[in-house]
C-alpha cells in the first residue's frame, strides 16, 4: 500500500493524512533525522524513535550492502504503515571518498603542534617524528592550499596546511595539527575548504541513485556540492529512471510527485558561496528540496550571511519546495 504527502506544514497534504488515518499530524517545522543502522534494526526501536519525534529516516550508502538497505527500508515501511505515520526515508549519496592510505600496527598518534607530511605514491604510511602518510586522492597535494583545514576521521583530528613542499622523494604537503589523536588505516579525509575537482556524482553513487528510484525513497542526499549543475545532473538522472523526458522535466512539465526530490548538502565553500545559484528555481523542478548545511561549513555559512536579512546557517534551509514524508 504506497502513500505519499508533503510534510506536515502543507494544508492539503496535512488533510489527505489525517481523512486517512482519522488522528491529527503534528505540525512541527522541525524535522529529526535519524541514520538507519544496526543498532536501529528491530522494530521495536524503530518505533521508539518515531514516538520521540523522528520523522525521517537516512540510509547512508557510504556503509551496509543494498540488501541491508532493502531490509531496513522495509522495516521502516512497514512500522510507518502500523503505527499510521507518514515517514520519509532519505538516501544519502557517499559522494567522492578521500581516505588515508595504510597505517601499520595500531596506527600513529599525533600531538597537537605537531607536523605530518601527505605524499603521493606512499602507500604505507612512515612513523617518525613528522609522520608521513599516503592518500586515496592523487590531487591533494597540489589542491589544498596553506590555511585549508584538513579532517581526518570525522573531524576527530584536525590540521592546517602549512605548504606545498618539494620533498627528496617528490612533491608533498605539510599539515600542522591542531587537535590530535590516533590514524589508522583508511581513515576518511574531509577538505571543506578546498576546490576539489573530484565529481560530485561517483560510479558508486550513480548505482545508488539507479537503486533508490527503483525502490521508491522519498528523498536523495547529494554528498560535497559545489555547483549548481551537479544538482540538474542528478535531477536529469533521476527523471530519466523514472521514465520522464528530462527535458520536459527541465520546461517544468514533469509533476514534482513523480521525481525523488534531491537535498544538496552544503559541506563545500563553493557551496555557500553560489547557494543562490543552486536554490534558484528556474524552471519547474530543478531547485534541491531542501538545503543541508554540515557542521564544516555552517561557520563560513554564518559569515557568508552576516548583515543580509536571510536567516544564517540553518541545519536544513527549505529552498522553495517543502519536504515530503511517505509511507509506502
């Protein structure tokens, strides 16, 4: 039984779910998003969390197999179908991943103060007393400039590139760390402040969009925007699964209900710096849904917005349409 509906700050939508299912839907403007997991997997927990607020559920394709994925969609479905509640599922798109390369042992410690080196072509990082390691991304090197930060491990550590260097055995780049702790192997690395020039949309996340459009998912999550073209890529893709002209879906003849509308995550300053570009609508369906604004970028948001009228660096900031909850 498939059902979908605006959020609760949509009148029509607001009375479609309450003539269904005969209860009142709160109308909050804040929505809690919780990230579906292991830990999330009995249906007694589920329900748990959508009695404390949570109204939408993420799948974060970074981690877990599309079977995983399938088990915990339905699962969700299902507990949204007993308990009468209408709840969006999202799936987050892992975008471009920039990861350390081998760490031995139990990895390295650094010491805030301290130096570390990134070089191309090592392939096991080397202990000493500046560390140097290897990394996923040729490019780093040359594309992180002095200041940027880099974040390693979810930001758990934390440095600032201090310059490009010519070391003996090439081409390397020196970070000072600012807030320590332990790297070990393939650990991730987050560039917030840095023009990467790594697509947006991987290999890996077009099979994730192929596999969210074909099961239905109520929104997708698009990983480091940085351009507004990224966003109509996606968008094309998306009208293209689900069996729409995307250039009648450009000319805004598409109806909205037929396409999985799209969350830009801001998590790049060339994010923020076009973020009128990339919520602009055009025409018709082409504006991201709703804009998420990460805990990277939200202080360069802050300032980006300082003596404008608009409201600064929200967690998720509506760009014309509203958000959509379904149960299927």
């Amino acid at each position: 039984m498939s059902t979908t509906a605006h959020a609760a700050t949509q009148p029509r939508e607001t009375t479609d779910l309450a003539e269904r299912y005969g209860t009142a839907v709160r109308r909050s403007m804040t929505k809690i998003l919780a990230t579906l997991g292991p830990s999330t997997d009995g249906r007694e927990t589920l329900q748990k969390l959508v009695d404390n607020g949570v109204s939408l559920f993420r799948l974060n394709f970074s981690h877990g197999s599309f079977k995983d994925h399938a088990q915990r969609l339905g699962t969700v479905r299902s507990v949204a179908e007993e308990m009468q509640r209408a709840i969006a599922v999202v799936g987050d798109l892992p975008g471009p991943k920039i990861r350390v390369t081998r760490v031995a042992g139990g990895g390295i410690e650094l010491t805030a103060g301290t130096d570390i080196i990134f070089r191309a072509g090592v392939d096991e990082a080397i202990p000493g007393e500046t560390p140097v390691f290897g990394c996923t991304y040729g490019k780093l090197i040359d594309e992180v400039k002095a200041g940027h930060r880099v974040l390693i491990n979810d930001g758990a550590i934390r440095a600032l590139a201090v310059e490009r260097e010519d070391g003996p055995d090439g081409p390397q780049l020196r970070c000072r760390v600012t807030t320590g702790g332990l790297i070990s192997s393939s650990k991730g690395v987050n560039l917030p402040d840095s023009d990467i020039s790594a697509p947006a949309i991987t290999e890996r996340d077009w099979e994730c969009v192929r596999w969210a459009v074909k099961h239905g998912l109520d929104y997708l999550a698009l990983s480091f925007v940085r351009r507004a073209d990224e966003v109509i890529t996606l968008k094309r893709k998306i009208a293209e699964l689900s069996g729409i002209d995307p250039d009648e879906a450009v000319q805004g003849e598409a109806l909205r209900s037929e396409m999985t509308p799209v969350i830009s995550k801001i998590e790049k300053p060339q994010a923020v710096e076009r973020i009128d570009r990339s919520s602009q609508r055009p025409t018709g369906s082409w504006s991201p849904a709703v804009i998420w604004v990460s805990r990277w970028s939200s202080r360069r948001s802050r300032s980006c917005r300082s003596g404008s009228s608009r409201r600064p660096g929200a967690t998720a900031r509506r760009a014309q349409s509203p958000p959509r909850c379904s149960s299927r």
